[in-house]
C-alpha cells in the first residue's frame, strides 16, 4: 500500500473534502448529463523531491512542495471554481500522477466535486494526491496520458468548450532513452550490435545508449526528449484545431528557480 503523508504533520491539512461533497459522491450514479462546459487536466509530479520542504507559507514555517501543490488546488482550484460553477456537474476534472516511475491514472472526466472527494480523500492514498512522493518522474508518458485524456473529453464537451491542462512539476524530467514510446532498436555506437529498444546498455559491449551523446544524458534531454514532448504538445494542440478558446496550457514550477 503506498504510503500517506506523515501522521506527524497530519495537522497541516484539515480535511479539505466536506460533508456534502462527500455525501454528493456516496450518493452519485449513471444519470444522463448534458455536454460538459469545462475539462481540466492535471499532470502532478509526485517524484521523491517533491518532499523537499522549501515553499514559503506566509509565515516563518515552510511547507513541502508536495503538500503546498495540494494545499493551492484545494484552494484554488477546487474551492474556487465550486464556487463559480455553482455545483455544477459540467465541468469535467482528470488526473495523472508520475512518480516512482510510473504515471498513475488517478481520476478521469469526473465532475468537480466528485473529483475533489476522490483527489482529497485522506483513506485512500493510493487514487489521492495525499500519497507520499517517491521514485522518478516520467515526463513522456504522462503527457501521452493528458494527449489521451484530451481526446477523450473532447468527445463529450460541448463544442465552445476549454480543456485547461495545468503540469505542476518541481524540476527535470527523469525519463531515459527507452522510456520514449516507439524509440524502436537502437544501434551501439561503438560495436554496432542493434540492441531492442528496452535496453540501456549494449547486451554486446555493455556501452552505454548514451555513448552516441557522449554519456551525457542532458544532451540527449536536449537532442532527443525535448523535440519528442514537444510534438506531444503539438498532437494536443492539433486534437483541439489550435484553438486558443479551446485549450489552454499552465505549467507551475515548485521548488528553487536552478531547478
């Protein structure tokens, strides 16, 4: 079971989740609901540094990254657009969460308030953002996921409406050459043995897949994974007609401006 945040800081977040939206989503079932006015994506990095205490909180305590990211969507998000919406249950909510070297699937087109019980439960850590941080963060596969996700709302938005993805994330991205889908076989630059694709080192030579960028794995961030998320923004672009009213797209940075 993956673990909840510390019970020693427990007292940090009351439960953000009241009572009537929890009854709302006890009592929720198939009705038949018309086109939805809103969809917003969450791509949130849950990787180990997340755990880094270091974001300001108006007073002389800092908070971790990881619990000021739920702390702002609480507030920000999910209390304020309640309050816009009035209840509403058109505007459409999905999560993905990296971490550990996965990108987990936590919610996808729910309405809001059922989403805020579901992302804010305390007793369920594992489809929560109250999961503690771990492992690596992926960037590739989880914006294959909000490219998905994207086009499975599209299906049921009405045609004016906005898909806003927001990306919170702390630093780089951890991928590796393999991690990119449909990288395909690769070919050692020192003793051309042609090695599939999962491979990070030579199964011939034991040389790295990175010799060819000079062992350097910011270069190939550089040469090879930035151009290739790149065109993942621009399949998600193109999915919605490079419609300025029908995506928007907010990346927010947590953590120390060198990271």
């Amino acid at each position: 079971m993956l673990g909840a945040i510390d019970e020693d800081e427990e007292e940090e977040f009351s439960d953000p989740v009241s009572k009537e939206c929890s009854d709302l989503a006890a009592s929720s079932g198939p009705k038949s609901q018309p086109a939805a006015t809103s969809h917003t994506i969450l791509v949130v990095d849950n990787s180990g540094s997340m755990k880094l205490r270091d974001v300001a909180n108006g007073s002389s305590e800092l908070l971790q990254r990881c619990k000021a990211l739920v702390s702002s969507l609480s507030k920000d998000l999910f209390a304020e657009q309640a309050l816009l919406s009035a209840g509403a249950c058109t505007d459409l909510v999905s999560c993905v969460r990296m971490e550990d070297g996965q990108t987990r699937l936590l919610c996808e087109l729910l309405p809001l308030n059922q989403a805020r019980v579901s992302l804010l439960a305390r007793n369920a850590p594992g489809s929560s953002l109250l999961c503690a941080p771990r492992g690596e963060g992926f960037y590739a596969p989880a914006l294959a996921e909000a490219v998905r996700l994207a086009e499975l709302g599209a299906s049921v938005l009405d045609p004016t409406a906005c898909t806003t993805v927001l990306f919170f994330s702390d630093g780089r991205p951890s991928d590796k050459p393999c991690d990119i889908p449909g990288a395909g076989a690769w070919v050692c630059a020192r003793c051309t043995w042609r090695n599939a694709a999962d491979e990070l080192q030579c199964v011939s030579c034991a040389s790295s897949r990175l010799d060819e960028y000079g062992g350097d794995h910011e270069r190939w961030q550089r040469t090879r994974l930035l151009p290739h998320l790149a065109a993942q923004l621009e399949e998600l672009c193109a999915l919605l007609d490079y419609d300025k009213r029908r995506l928007q797209w907010h990346s927010i940075g947590l953590g120390k401006e060198e990271e």
